[in-house]
C-alpha cells in the first residue's frame, strides 16, 4: 500500500469577497434567466453566422486557387496532339479561372458592406 500526499485545501486569508450585485446563471430571477438565455442564445447564432460567412469566403477563396493552378502557363506542358482541343481546353480554363474571381469578389465586397464603417475604417 503507498500513501500519497493529498493537497489540503486553503482557506482564504483576508475580507469577505463582496456580493455580486447582479444575478448570474442559476441565481437569477426567472424572468432575468430568460433574458439571459435569449442574449446567449443570440451570440451563439451570431458566431455561427459568422463562421458560415468565413467558411463560404473561404471555400470560394480555394475553388480560385484551384483555378489559378489550371490556368495555361508557358514551359513544358503535356497537352493533347490536336491543337484545337488545347485551345479549347486553354479557354475554358481561363474562363473558370475569371468566374471564380468574380464570385470570390462578389463575396469579398458583400462581407464588406456587412462590416460597421467605423471599424472598417481602422483596418
């Protein structure tokens, strides 16, 4: 059998902690619980709003990447022996790539709008 040291608990030196003045969590009234619950309930949905906007944003700002990484670019490249279906290829690639910028654009300034101005005004 080992015997182990257990911590014994401290206890407060000094004055009394003051009351809280406003109720909280299970003390509160319960009409004052409600409304607490209504605020929380009201930042839970306003972060989730927030991270959908983000993840939204983001997925537009890889589908671009993607794009990017499609354009035609000079230097080796192994293309097909018909020259008209490369260009046709080489088009649509570019033609993707400019779509997804104008989502990711559009977007981007909608987010924009949805900022207050005067914190957008200092970033």
């Amino acid at each position: 059998m080992v015997l182990r040291d257990t911590p014994v608990p401290q206890r407060r030196v000094g004055p009394p902690l003051p009351k809280r003045s406003e109720p909280r969590g299970h003390d509160a009234a319960p009409g004052q619980q409600v409304e607490l619950d209504a605020i929380g309930h009201l930042h839970k949905l306003r972060t989730e709003s927030e991270f959908e906007k983000l993840r939204d944003l983001w997925r537009c700002v890889a589908s671009l990447q993607a794009a990017y990484f499609g354009l035609p670019n000079q230097g080796f490249v192994l293309a097909f022996a018909d020259e008209s279906l490369n260009k046709k290829l080489r088009i649509q690639a570019s033609f993707d790539f400019s779509k997804r910028l104008s989502e990711t654009f559009e977007i981007w300034s909608r987010e924009l709008l949805s900022i207050p101005a005067d914190i957008a005004k200092t970033a």
